[in-house]
C-alpha cells in the first residue's frame, strides 16, 4: 500500500476508535414501569433536587468513582457540569446540612449488579454491558 | 514400481498421522487453556460478587451511618491599608497575613434511623485566633418527601451563599462580596422547614425558619437575642435559578442619653438571579435593609459578577455598589452614628480561579474600593469622634487555596 493510503486508512480507524467511546446508557430493574425518561429527569434524579421516576417510584441514584470515563461522560452530557462544578455544587448542598451526594460504586460491572438486584436504585454505565438483567431508560447520545 | 508407491503412500499416511497427533495436541493445549480460562472467569466472577454483596451490606450498616465530610481555606491576604468591616468582622492589614482568610471546618453527619439524622459542624477561623466554633448542630426529620424540619443551631438563609460563608469552594470569589454580605451575624438557634414541589420542569423549595439571633449587624451595632423569621424561595429551571429571601428581626437598643428605645423592627429582603451552563456564570444579587428609620440606617445594594470557565481557569469580574436610602433623625445619628451615618459605596473585583484538582482551588483576587464620597463606605471609622476619621479606599489582594473533602 502507498503510504498516503496507509496514513489515511490509520486516521480513519483513529477517528473510528475515538467516535466508538463508551456509550453511556440510565438503567434500572426490569420491574420498574417507566419504560424511558427524559434528560432533564436524569439530571433532577443524580443531582438530587428529585427522588422519583414519572411514574411516581422512588429511586436512589448511584454514582460511580471520579476517575471513572463512565461518570465524566455522563455528568458533563447530562447536566453540562465537570468534575469540579460538580463538588462545588454539592459541597454547598452538603455544609448548608440539606444534602448529600449519591453513593459511589466502583464500576460498570458493580452499577449493574446492584440495579438488577434491587428495583430501588439508578445507575449509569456502559451501554455494551448491558444485558437483559437491568432496564435502560435513557441513552446519551 | 510397486515400491515407490507404497513409499509414497506411507510417508503420506505417515504425514497424516502426525499432522493429526500435532492437531489433536494442539486441539487439547487448547481445550486446556479454554478450561483454565474459565476457571479464572468464575473465581473473579465470585470475587467481584463478593465486593458486591459487602457493599449492599455496608449501605445498611451501621457503619456507614456516619459521614463526615470537611473544608479548608489557606489564604494570603493584603490591603493598601490598615482597615475593618464596620461590622468588626473582617480586619485587613497593609502587609500579608494568613490569618485573615485562612479556616478550617469539620461536619458530622449521622444517619440516627428511619428519617432522622443529627448534623454537626464545627469551624476554626484563623482570624478568630482559630477558636473552634460550632456553626451548625441540629436534628432533622424527613417527615415526607417534599418536606423535611430541622431544628438547632442553623444558619440564615439570607443570600445565595449565606449558608457556607465559611466554604469557600462553594463560590465564585476569594470572599462573598464585602459590603454585600452580612457575615457578622449568621447563626440562629431555631427551626426551619425545607420544602420541595415541581411545577412542570420547575424545581422549588422553600425555606420558612425562625428562631433567636445574635451578633453584630453590618452597621456595627449589637443584636443581642433578637427573634427573627424568614423565608427562603429558591426555583431553578435548567441552568437559570431565581433567588427571593426576607427576613424580620427585631431588636432592642438602649442608649445613655436617650434610655431604652423601642424596639425597632427591621426587614432585610433580597433577590438573586444565577445563570450557570458549565461555560458561562451570571450571578446578581439584589438586597435592601429597610430599618424602620433609626437607629439603623436604611441600605440598598447590589452585585454583579460574571465568570468563563475554559478547562481548568476561571477568570470573573464582579461589580458592587450600596448606599444609604434615606438619613436618620439628627438625634440618633448623634448617639449612634456608627450605624446612622449615611454610607456609600463601589468596589470592582477582578480575580482568577486555577482547578488544582476536582476538590481543589487556587485564586488568586484584587478588590477594588472606591466612590466612598468621604463616608467611609465599607470601613469602620478609626476614630469615633466628629469629624470621623475615615481610613481610605484601600484595595484587597488575595490568594486563597480551598478543598473540600
């Protein structure tokens, strides 16, 4: 092959690589009866302002750990905050006694082992780990 | 002839036969191997099942009932002169000192059972001589979703960082806005209510409080053991959030020449506007104080600021002004012309704000004073005298590290 070609087949599975990014996707237990919900309710739900799907279920969010790519993702397409505005926002929450920020799990594989195991929790992770044990109610596009 | 043949045949059989037995050592090397696999898949299958379980575990038990969560405030601060607040809580110094900005806080939190949990929060100003105070230390009931009621020690919900005054992560700038924020007196003993309903993609709370205050008002003078009540409306709607607040207190005086006075009552009121998309932060706030005309004065201020986030840097502008309303009667601004005597004043802030880590800030700030029109603006006078002697406009330049934890 010529190198121009190569350089270009190179960048072009580059480009490939980087678009094909962890594709975050909510889940929660199959019991649960809200088939999707919306953007500005999955913001609410992890930033605390609400507890409960549209459907009227309670739901506890679970976050998983700053480094994780899952969780950067998330928040900065969700709610537009990074990691930093995000302490901020709940450090204000947390020394004023009227919150605290969700649970942390380590990973994709523990937020998917709670979720299926408990119709009560919300998470977010990977989509590619999805299986028929967790429901996905929204997906980051 | 026949012989070659049969030579053929054989090696062919032969090669057959050994590439047969290398496929079939091979094939079971593999099988091996595959067998070997899964064995490690299950085990980390089962340790990771494991994890899972203590962590379900853990989120019942007893142990993780406790949280404690913290703040911390290293700052190097400098005026152009020496000066203090009117209201005798923040002094400046013409050379750096640490003290001025620095503070550390602790908070405990205790999940009691069901929907009660206790709350403690203990702080150590440096400027206090690090005396360890406790700012927060109330019992809060989640009666129902919507509605949780505290009781204790807590703070006023005046403006929209009144609360954590002391966190300096929680804001834009080095210190909340001086001349606007009331930072002398904050804490009440009392109860309040937190309550939260959605009106289509509206999120509300309101915050009804009332209790018994005491400190020093912006103006200087003592409010011992005043009753207030209050409340808090704050509604956000995607990236815009709309503050209202009002407050009554009453207080009582007693003066030498003119004995006890009556009480006077007054009302703080407030509104504030924010508007944050993760890029771009407006936020203004809007305050007066409405004495019911003597001995305290009457007071209208306002800020502005405005802060760009780009990566790890956040530079902000922040413009405030205040000036009395209307001047008190002669006789009061005689006896107590530390609080009657009419005020006014400006001050532009321009500052930067570097993310050390996602829990860590530097900023780096300069406070600039000015249009004082002789009445000493934000500064206490030094001498109490007529003619006052006013300190100048000085500016205030600061470099404060924060982290919450």
């Amino acid at each position: 092959m010529k190198i121009i070609n190569k350089l270009f087949f190179s960048s072009a599975l580059l480009a490939f690589s980087l678009s094909v990014c962890a594709e975050v996707v909510v889940v929660v237990h199959p019991s649960v009866r809200d088939n999707s919900i919306n953007q500005d309710d999955v913001a609410k739900l992890f930033l605390g302002k609400i507890s409960k799907l549209p459907s009227g279920h309670k739901v506890i969010a679970i976050d998983q750990e700053e480094d994780s790519q899952t969780r950067n993702i998330f928040y900065e397409e969700v709610t537009g905050k990074n990691q930093s505005q995000l302490t901020a926002y709940w450090a204000r929450l947390v020394f004023s006694g009227k919150g605290q920020p969700p649970k942390t799990v380590m990973e994709d594989d523990e937020v998917k082992e709670l979720v299926a195991n408990n119709p009560s929790i919300i998470g977010y992770m990977d989509k590619s780990l999805v299986d028929t044990s967790v429901k996905v109610v929204f997906i980051i596009k | 002839m026949q012989h070659k043949r049969l030579a053929v045949n054989l090696l062919l059989a032969a090669t057959v036969a050994g590439a047969t037995t290398a496929q079939a050592a091979s094939t079971a090397e593999l099988e091996e191997r595959i067998i070997k696999l899964e064995q490690q898949i299950k085990k980390s299958d089962r340790v990771t099942k494991k994890r899972i379980s203590t962590l379900k575990n853990a989120m019942e038990n007893a142990e993780n009932r406790l949280r404690i969560s913290g703040f911390m405030t290293l700052g190097a601060t400098k005026a152009d002169d020496n000066v203090t607040t009117q209201d005798g809580e923040n002094s400046f110094a013409d050379e750096f000192t640490y003290r001025t900005d620095s503070r550390a806080g602790l908070q405990f939190d205790y999940q009691l059972k069901d929907n009660w949990s206790a709350t403690l929060q203990i702080t150590g100003k440096g400027r206090n001589d690090w005396d360890p105070t406790i700012d927060w230390a109330f019992l809060s009931w989640q009666a129902q979703d919507w509605l949780t009621v505290r009781g204790g020690r807590l703070r006023i919900p005046l403006f929209n960082y009144s609360e954590t005054l002391d966190v300096g992560y929680t804001y834009p700038w080095s210190r909340p806005p001086v001349g606007f924020y009331i930072t002398s007196v904050s804490n009440y003993e009392g109860f309040d209510a937190l309550i939260s309903f959605e009106t289509g993609p509206l999120v509300h709370q309101l915050q009804p409080y009332i209790g018994a205050s005491e400190g020093k008002l912006p103006n200087g003078l003592d409010a011992v053991g005043s009753d207030i009540y209050g409340l808090s409306y704050e509604s956000s709607w995607q990236n815009l959030t709309l503050r209202l607040s009002a407050i009554q207190l009453d207080l009582d005086f007693t003066s030498v020449t003119l004995g006890l006075l009556p009480t006077e009552r007054d009302h703080f009121y407030s509104a504030g506007l924010r508007y944050d998309n993760g890029s771009l932060l407006v936020l203004s706030e809007y305050s007066r104080i409405d004495g019911s005309g003597y001995p305290s004065r009457d007071l209208e201020s306002a800020y502005l600021t405005l802060a760009y986030t780009v990566g790890k840097w956040q530079p902000y502008y922040s413009y405030m002004a205040l000036n009395t309303l209307h001047e008190s009667d002669i006789n009061f601004l005689l006896v107590f012309s530390k609080a009657a005597a009419p005020i006014q004043a400006k001050s532009s802030t321009l500052g930067v704000r570097y993310e050390i880590a996602s829990n860590i800030s530097l900023k780096i700030q300069g406070e600039h004073f000015y249009d004082f029109d002789g009445t000493g603006g934000v500064w206490a006078a030094s001498s109490d005298t007529i003619p006052r002697i006013f300190p100048d406009e000085a500016d205030i330049y600061s470099l404060t590290v924060d982290a919450v934890f």
